[in-house]
C-alpha cells in the first residue's frame, strides 16, 4: 500500500497531516522538515486540530503552512513568535504549540524573545531551521554562520556564530537537541519526543538553504550543503520512552575528507550517554563543536514545571 495512504489509529492518512503545496525553492531543506513534522503526528495518532502552529517571518516561517492543514496557525511578526505563543499557551493550554523558526529569526532580532520563552520553560516545540544564512533576503549571513564561511557572491564571515543549542543549555532549557533535515530516521523521534516533554523543547535543525550556502569556503562544521553534511550527521541517543527508531551504532571516531579539502571527525554520543546530566552535555559540546556537529538529545529534565 502507498504509505501516503496508511491510516494510523484514528483512521487518519499521512495526506490528512499536509498543508498545502510548498513555494520553497526546490530541494530546500526546510521541505524535509515539513515532511518530518507531518510523519511525526501521524505516528503519534494526534488529531490535527489539537496543534496550534506559530511562526515569524523567513523561508523557515513559511513552514507552518506545509504541514497540519487542519490546525490552527499564527504567521506573526519577525523574532515575536514565542511572545504570540505565550499568550496563546496561557488562554489554551491544551494544544501542542509548535513553532518554527529561523536562526535570522530566533538568533538575531528574537533572541530576547526565545530566551524568556526558555525562561518561562513554556510548554512548546521549538524548531530551529538553521542554514547560517537570510535565504528570503537573498542569503545575507546570520549569526549562526561560521566564521570563514563564504558567501554566494564571495565576502567571508568575520564574527563567530552563535550556537543555539550551547545558548539553550545555559539558559535552562529542559530539553534541548540538535537535528538534520536530511535525516528523518533521527529527526522523527526527537519530534516526538519533544512533543511528548512537558516544557521548552528546542530542536536545532541543521537545514541547508540549497540557493544560497556556499561551503567551499568554510574552515568548519555548521549548517550548509548537503554534500557536506551528509557523511558526518547520524543518529545519536533519544530515550526508549520515545519509541526509539533511530539506529545506534557504537561510539568510535570517523574520519571523513570534506570536498573543500581537510577532514572532519565524527565521533558518536556512546550508547550510555545520560542525557540527564546538563553539566556532561556542556562539556561535549564544549571540547566536540570545533570539529564536529553533535547531534541527537543533548539534554532533558523532566522535572521542571512548565
Ligand atoms: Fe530554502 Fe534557501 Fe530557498 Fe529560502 S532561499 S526557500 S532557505 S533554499
């Protein structure tokens, strides 16, 4: 059978979780992402209309209107998304909040906001589209770009990124886990996982802009083509509760030559990696990130109210 048409509990298809028809530029990552979200509920067996969907302005805000047509949504203003998800959350808290974003829109002008979204520890998924750069005003770098990375038309970054994931740790929140578009093996599960935690779940999506990133430039890691990342993302550690499909293979390093020349080292999370301990989580990240991308859930607490 088409597995578009697979009915899950509720009698419901994975064509009963769309949206309407993308206008991204083919092949953009965020598409996948689209289709990560829409596996997910359908997995899940959630009704449609019990998500709520917020968003700000960029490529990545469009995404809520690819998935859950059934649901509602809110298109607001650029960086203000948590402050509509907030209001929202304290008149229905009965909804699964989902918010997509940007790493222009959540880093850069809406950084105050989706650090007191993570103060708050408002119960929400947070989704990072992450590709380092502004794809809707013709790829300007954002302040998740590495240093050294080159843009379309040639100037090179100058000023250090900042990580979302890092800034999330440190700033308390509950859940924290870093995601690739290309790969719904892992991203799926963190969905639902996040979905299924009681407070802020961020999810960093590494998610290449496809017209814009230019990575034969770049001394490092982040998020740009998929030629680049394909080798070096792979699942990590999600816990068994989420019903885990993600494969594991064991800790050990792999060296991977990058198209610019240069390797990268991978090495994965081990199998006994406790992602309850927030003071482990930093210290990977910390002696890790200048090399690698880590990604899988870096760190929950399933203690704090939300
Ligand atoms: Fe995606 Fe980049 Fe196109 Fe925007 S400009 S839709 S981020 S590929």
């Amino acid at each position: 059978i088409d597995k578009h048409l697979r009915r899950n509990k509720l009698g419901l298809t994975v064509r009963d979780y769309e949206g309407v028809m993308s206008t991204l530029c083919a092949g953009c990552g965020h598409d996948s992402v689209t289709a990560a979200f829409v596996q997910a509920f359908h997995e899940m067996n959630l009704e449609p209309h019990r998500a709520a969907k917020v968003s700000g302005i960029g490529c990545s805000s469009k995404t809520t209107a690819y998935f859950l047509g059934q649901s509602s949504g809110i298109n607001s203003v650029h960086g203000r998304m948590p402050s509509v998800a907030t209001g929202a959350a304290a008149v229905n808290p009965e909804l699964y909040y989902i918010g997509v974003s940007g790493d222009g829109d959540s880093l850069s002008i809406g950084i105050g906001q989706f650090a007191h979204a993570i103060r708050r520890n408002l119960n929400m998924l947070y989704c990072i589209e992450n590709n380092g750069v502004y794809g809707l005003t013709k790829g300007q770098f954002s302040a998740s770009a590495d240093i050294g990375t080159r843009a379309k038309y040639g100037e090179v970054n100058e000023q250090p990124p900042i990580d979302p994931v890092l800034l999330a740790l440190s700033l308390g929140a509950t859940f924290v886990a870093r995601g690739f578009s290309g790969d719904k093996k892992q991203l799926v599960p963190l969905m639902k996982a996040a979905l299924a935690h009681k407070g802020f779940a961020l999810i960093d999506i590494v998610s290449p802009c496809v017209t814009f990133n230019d990575h034969a430039g770049s001394t490092k890691s982040y998020a740009h083509t998929y030629e680049y990342y394909h080798p070096v993302i792979h699942a990590d550690f999600v816990p068994e509760e989420a019903e885990i499909t993600a494969e594991y293979q064991d800790g050990g390093a792999i060296t991977v030559p990058m198209h610019h020349g240069g390797n990268v080292t991978l090495r994965k999370l081990d199998r006994d990696y406790d992602p309850r301990d927030r003071d482990q989580a930093f210290q990977l990240l910390r002696t890790r990130e200048g090399s690698e991308v880590l990604t899988g859930l870096l760190y929950i607490d399933e203690t704090r109210p939300d």
